[in-house]
C-alpha cells in the first residue's frame, strides 16, 4: 500500500458461507521491525569491540608474540574495548529497567544542586581535552520529586554530550531555575549544531547522527534514549533546539506538584 499500511486478509468459514476478515497488521509490523533493528544492533555494537579483542589475543599466541613495543598499544586498546562492552551493557540493562516496567518506587525528593556539583567535578576530567568554558547556574535551593538514579542519567547525559559534540574552546552553559512555576534545567552548547531531519531521531534506541565521531567520544547512541524514558516517567519531555552551525540547546521542565523549593537554612536529602 501507497502509505506504507499493511493489511492480513483471511477466509473464514461463518454460518455455512465464507467470511473474509481484514485486519490492519502496521503497528505489529513496525513492532516486529523495531526489534529485529535492536537485536541487530546490539550486536553489531557488541561485535565491533569483540573483534578488536580477539584480534590482540590472537596475534599473542605463544609461538608468534609481538614485540614488547606493541604490548602496550594493545593492553591499553583491549582495555579501552572492554570498557565499551561494559557501558554498552550497562545502558542496555538500564533502557530495559526504565522502559520495561511502571516506577514502583514512590517519588522522594532529589537534592539536584549536590547532583550537579557531581556532575559538575566529573565534567571537569572529560572537559581537560575540550579545554570548554563551562558554566552551571543552578538554584542552590531547588529540588525536585523523583527518582534519584533515573534522574542523574538525564541530567548527566544532557552535559556530557554538550561537551562531546562541541569543538574545543567552545562554552556550555549548564541551567537549573525556578521559571513560570516549573523548575527547567538546560544545557546550551555552541557545538556544531544538528541538522532538522535528525532532531526528531536523536532519542532512538541507537541514532547517531555521525556514526564514526559518537564511537570516538565512547558513544553507544542509547543516552538519550534513557532519558527520554526517565522523563516520561517523571511527566516531562526533552525539548531540543539546534541550529546548524550555531549550537543547540537540550532542555526539560518539571511542573509545579514535583519542584520542592527549599527554605534558607533547611536541610535537603542526601542525593
Ligand atoms: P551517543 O552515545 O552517541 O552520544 P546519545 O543518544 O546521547 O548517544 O545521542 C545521540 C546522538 O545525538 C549523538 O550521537 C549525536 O549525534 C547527537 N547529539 C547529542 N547531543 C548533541 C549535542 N549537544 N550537539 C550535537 N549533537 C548531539
């Protein structure tokens, strides 16, 4: 069909005649689709990193070591691999945790602020490349609802990239404020920007706009994903705005029955 629908035509016997049914089968399609591309896609993921390993201990048999100036080259390659498979894995279990079942667990208030000083201090080893100016404005007495775990990958996630996918020497500007009764928190960088026909994309399960680039920064394509995910757990959604050329700008908002805005003085919960 013209627009893509399939449809499953079948004879049945009804009331000593015959019946014929129509049923419109698309979204099983698309659904059986989606996951034959993941399964395909884990493994290619998997298989690259496995190659690369095999491929050092193959060269290492007994009889045909490889001089001691390329052990070193290799530990750090296998090492590096290894590393991969492990976040890949990692991300995995946490897409299926977060989409498969409904959040059980009752929301408890996340301390946000101490959240992004972590945050914060870890973005201080992978920016020591960038050489980044970046910048958190964040409202030292703004908590929100939630789940602690789930939400540290969404905010996380958001910085991360930004300092990735921005040339050296650029600026980031990390924002967590109280606005129009919801608390927003954004990234802004000043990268190279997307281009509109892949920002609808981005939050699939293994989109990349730049396959090889995603892979050198340790990228598995399922950060946004999961926080897509986190997000609808959490009744928001993750806006973005890019402008080729120019930057972009990834944000969300939580409305005003999960922000816990807390007194001077008052204490927040341990993150
Ligand atoms: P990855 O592990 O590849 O970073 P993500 O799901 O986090 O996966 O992001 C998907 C893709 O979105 C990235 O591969 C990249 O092409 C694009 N992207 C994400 N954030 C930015 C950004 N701040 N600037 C430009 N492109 C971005």
């Amino acid at each position: 069909h013209a627009n893509d629908q399939v449809l499953e035509f079948r004879v049945m016997p009804y009331a000593e005649q015959l019946m014929m049914v129509v049923r419109d089968i698309t979204r099983l399609k698309q659904l059986e689709q989606m996951r034959k591309d993941f399964v395909a896609n884990v493994s290619h993921e998997l298989r690259t990193p496995l190659t690369v390993v095999t491929g050092y201990l193959e060269m290492m048999d007994a009889d045909n070591m490889p001089p001691p100036m390329m052990w070193e080259r290799a530990h750090t390659t296998m090492i590096e691999q290894c590393k991969r498979m492990d976040s890949l894995v990692n991300q995995l279990l946490s897409l299926s945790r977060i989409e498969g079942a409904r959040r059980h667990e009752k929301d408890r208030p996340v301390n946000v602020p101490a959240m992004l000083a972590l945050i914060q201090t870890e973005a201080l080893s992978v920016n020591q490349d960038k050489q980044h100016e970046v910048v958190f404005d964040v409202d030292p007495l703004l908590d929100i609802l939630g789940s602690a775990d789930e939400l540290r990958s969404a905010f996380s996630n958001l910085v991360f990239n930004a300092i990735h996918y921005t040339k050296p020497h650029g600026k980031v500007v990390v924002s967590w404020q109280y606005n129009d009764k919801s608390a927003c928190f954004s990234v802004k960088d000043n990268g190279d920007g997307i281009a509109p026909e892949h920002i609808h994309r981005l939050t699939e399960r293994f989109y990349r706009v730049d396959k090889a680039r995603s892979r050198k920064t340790g990228g598995s394509g399922l950060g946004l994903a999961i926080t897509k995910h986190v997000l609808t757990r959490h009744d928001s959604s993750l806006e973005i705005q890019s402008t080729l050329g120019e930057g972009s700008c990834f944000s969300f908002s939580f409305t005003q029955d999960k922000v816990k805005i807390m007194t001077d003085g008052e204490s927040h919960e341990t993150v």
